[in-house]
C-alpha cells in the first residue's frame, strides 16, 4: 500500500510539475515524510531524508519535462544557464554546511517552509489582483540573484527550486509565467542532479535500513520517480492550453494546501 501511494503521489506530483514548473516537491514533502514514518525512521534524520528524495523524484521529472520543451523548442538557453549555474553553486554551499549538519531539525524545517510558501502565496495573488501588461526586464545580476535565491531554498526545503524561480521571474523581471515556466525546468534539472549527486556521496549518521546510497532510499525513490516520468509530459501538454493567468491560480492552490499541511504538522 505505501508504494502504491508514493506511485499515485508520483503521478500527481509529476502532472502538477509539468503543468506549473514548479516542481514535484510541494507534494512530496507531505507524502515522502508519511513514508518514512511507516518506515521507522529516526527523528533526526527525516528532514535529510525528505529532502534527499524529494530531490530525486524532482530531478526526475525536470528532466522528462526537460526534454518536453527542447521538442517544442520552447527553450531559452542563455537566461536558463545565468540562473542554473548561480542555483547550483549556492546549492551545493547551502546543503553542506547546513542542511546535511544535524542541528537542522523536523521543526525548523517545517516553520522555514511555513514562512516561505506564505510569502509566495500573497505575492502570487497580489499579481493576479494586478493583471497590467509589464515590458520584461533583461538583467544577468537579476537572473543571477534569482538563481542564488532559488538554490538556497532547493537546499533548506527540497522543493527544487521552481517555487522561487517562477515568483521572480513573473514578478521581479516581468517575465510570461510560461517563459519562466520553461526557464524553472531546466533550472530545477540542474539544481537536482548536483543536490543529488552530494546526497548519494553523504553517509547517514544513524544506522537506516535501505540506506545503501547515501540518503536515497529506492523502497521511496523508485515509484515516485516512475510516477513523475509517466505524468509530467501530460501536465505540460495540458498547460499549453492554458492561459498565463489560469497556471497561476492552479499554482497557488497547489502552494497554499501545502501551506496547510504543514502548518498542522508544526502546530496541529
């Protein structure tokens, strides 16, 4: 029944992913913790481990709606390589000399999601109260800024990266949310790959069952990552025939369900 689950979560999350760019995590960091509850896993190790495989799945699906927009050519190579490059160094710092130490616990992990999808929700709404036509602002420093931001919330949530990626660019450089959709996968691949990569190279403290490559667990990683593959081309056809303004609405429900669930972890 529990891989059934992370099979279904996969499919959901994988559509959501196609469909908005932001990423498989917001559904993943509510079903993968479940999992590892089921599973017997310490305290003090679930964040890692959620964050870890939440990646994984993440990776897994940018990389299927990756290849979704180069056959659509909908690609755009030069703002998508200022962003990806400054979110996976700032990244890689942040899961190392932070996330991976121990003094980053389940609580801290939840209020510092709590803070920041609230903040996305409102600056999300307060746009579509908005809906002016804006000229688009061309700035490296802006794409840059907007690519370390984003690697430095990928690390401490796990939720890959597009959540910020998308906010910024719609809202800071006036970018169509589908351009900056297209910008966010390939982002959000690069953002993954190297956040995995250091959590296959890092060794749990605690002894996991599973646990044989670094924090991804396969009984987890395995029918989530087969869900996303199948589903994330299906939302992304979808969201070609939606407009601009119905991808945010969808975007901000997804965010604020989240914002729920984790507000009665914290506090429930």
């Amino acid at each position: 029944m529990v891989y059934f689950l992370l099979s279904l979560a996969g499919l959901v999350g994988g559509f959501i992913a196609g469909l908005t760019g932001i990423g498989t995590g917001f559904l993943m960091i509510v079903v993968i913790p479940l999992a590892l509850q089921y599973m017997n896993m310490p305290d003090e190790e679930m964040v890692r481990f959620t964050i870890a495989n939440t990646i994984f799945a993440t990776m897994c699906s940018a990389f299927v709606n990756n290849l979704t927009m180069w056959r659509k050519k909908q690609v755009y190579p030069k703002d998508m390589l200022w962003v990806t490059v400054s979110a996976v160094i700032s990244a890689s710092l942040v899961l190392h000399f932070f996330v991976l130490r121990e003094e980053y616990s389940k609580d801290t992990y939840n209020f510092i999601i709590i803070i920041f999808l609230a903040y996305i929700i409102f600056r999300t709404i307060y746009k579509l109260r908005k809906p002016f036509h804006y000229d688009e602002v061309q700035s490296k420093a802006r794409l840059t800024i907007t690519g370390i931001t984003a690697g430095i919330v990928s690390s401490i949530t796990g939720l890959g990266g597009g959540s910020i990626i998308i906010p910024m660019l719609n809202l800071w450089l006036k970018m169509d949310i589908k351009k900056a959709k297209s910008i966010s996968f390939g982002a959000i691949f690069g953002i993954a790959f190297m956040l995995t990569i250091l959590n296959l190279l890092n060794t749990p403290s605690s002894n996991i069952p599973y646990a044989h490559l670094g924090y991804i667990l396969l009984p987890v990683a395995i029918p989530l990552s087969i869900g996303v593959i199948i589903s994330s081309p299906l939302g992304t056809s979808l969201s070609d025939r939606l407009s601009s303004r119905t991808i945010s609405i969808v975007f901000t429900i997804v965010i604020s369900l989240v914002l729920l669930r984790k507000v009665f972890e914290l506090w429930g």
